[in-house]
C-alpha cells in the first residue's frame, strides 16, 4: 500500500511545524501539500520544504487522501461547507482548530466522515508540543495510526476517552504555555528586585525552567517527588514553598485551569 498524501488546507506557522516535523520525521515532500488565500504563506512552504501548493482547497481534496484543517475557527463552517462536495470516503479529515466539535465538523462537510479532532499546543513550533486527540465511529485503526503519526511529528500525542475531555486538555496543555510563560515573567522580574541583571536572571530562570522540565520528564518518580526531594529542612526551598502553600498556590491554579476549562465550553458552543 502507497503511503497516503497529507493535504493542508491552511498553511499559518501551525501547519508549517507539522510541515516540518514531518519531513524530518521521514515523509517525502511529494506526500504533501497545502493551501492557503496567503501566497507568501505558500512559497515560503515550497522553498522550504519543496512541497506541492494547490491552487484551492478544492484541489487538496482530490490530491490528498488525510486533510488537515488548519483555518481558524471562526472560518471552519465556510471552509467545510465549500469542501464538502469534494469529501469521498478515502479521506480521513483532521482538525487542529480550536473550540470545533466533531458534530459541527461532520455537519458542516455533510455526512459522515472519518474526523480527528486534536488540541495541539505552541509548542508544537518547536517540535515540543503535546496534542489530545479523539476520534469519531468511523475513524478505523489504521487512520487512527496515521493521526497519531501526524501529531507525533511535533511532539506528544495521547488518545482521550471522550470528546467532553478536549476542555480539560485545552485548559492543562492548550492554554498551559502560557502559565509557565508568566512564571518566567515572575521569576526574571523577581531575580532582578534580588540584584541580578535581566540577562543573568533570564538566562538562570529560562535555563532552570528546561531543566526541570526534563528532569520530571525523564524521571521514574513523579513532580511531588521530585520536589520533596530537592526542599531540604530547614532550607532556602523550604521557605520558598512554604510562602507559595501559604498564598494558596494550588487553589489558584486549579481556580486558573477551571476558568480556562469553561471558556473552552462557551467557545465551543459559540463556534459550533
């Protein structure tokens, strides 16, 4: 069997990570290709990664047997309700736009066809991003595969038990760079009050961040572990989590990811 041609419809700086994680994962260029009303968006593609660039999205349906969504939420039901004369059964369609449900998708492409919906997150510009996916009843085992492949090419990718998770998902992973941004930000505005230059304080505070990221990630025991593990009695650590239990630190993030969680169920509701 010929490995399937992944179409793009859409080609902002998301489909371009999974352009690239893709070809350096192994797919050939010819496997590819994508459109978009942005030419420049287009030709920096081609140039880059030598992949083919349609005219519409019209032609990336007749050339591509996965189509990946890439549009913005706000444009899918004009983009799908156009695309769907030229939906056949071959196609698996994966959507990487947030808020979306598979409903609205099948809806929207009039039948019933194969969908992947999936939450990847910034990260995933870097070929560090961590993806939540869920199928509907048509998806069969191998285009399950093929979807996990895809979102694998620019990092993690897990399979979710129900649709209803994709909140939760957007508010941990989707949303969740962002929390560790802010605590940066904190972190180099704190170092600097203590003394340090910007420079210092970010390039110690970015350096750490990395770190300890890769340390949990690499470990056999889990953060709490991790964390009891380098809070000496007694210590400079100690005292720091301390004043971080005393200003309720874990209230306000579980108060923080439910906020996001129930925006994420009123986009939905809006978008769909």
């Amino acid at each position: 069997m010929s490995a399937p041609t992944i179409g793009f419809i859409g080609a902002g700086n998301m489909a371009a990570s999974l352009i690239g994680g893709l070809v350096a994962r192994g797919f050939a260029a010819q496997q590819l290709c994508a459109a978009d009303p942005n030419a420049d968006a287009l030709q920096a593609l081609t140039q880059q990664y030598g992949i083919h660039v349609c005219a519409n999205n019209a032609e990336v349906a007749n050339r591509a047997d996965i189509l990946l969504l890439a549009v913005k939420p706000q444009l899918m039901k004009t983009v799908l309700t156009d695309l769907a004369p030229f939906i056949q059964t071959r196609h698996l369609v994966i959507s990487i736009a947030a808020g979306i449900n598979i409903t609205s998708i099948e809806q929207w492409l009039g039948g019933a066809p194969a969908v992947v919906r999936c939450m990847p997150n910034t990260p995933a510009l870097v070929q560090q991003g961590a993806s939540g996916l869920i199928a509907n009843t048509q998806v069969n085992a191998a285009q399950r595969e093929q979807a996990e492949k895809i979102l694998q090419a620019v990092g993690m990718a897990l399979w979710l038990d129900n649709e209803a998770q994709m909140d939760a998902v957007t508010a941990v992973s989707g949303s969740g760079p962002a929390y560790f941004f802010l605590l940066m930000e904190a972190m180099i505005a704190a170092g600097e009050q203590l003394g340090l230059s910007t420079e210092t304080s970010r390039a110690l505070t970015l350096q750490t961040a990395l770190g300890a990221a890769q340390m949990a990630r690499n470990s056999e025991v889990d953060p709490a572990e991790l964390r009891r593990r380098v809070t000496s009695p007694g210590g400079t650590t100690e005292r720091a989590i301390a004043y971080f239990e005393q200003q309720n630190l874990r209230g306000i993030v579980e108060g923080a990811l439910q906020a996001a969680s129930t925006r994420s169920q009123e986009l939905s509701q809006q978008l769909s």
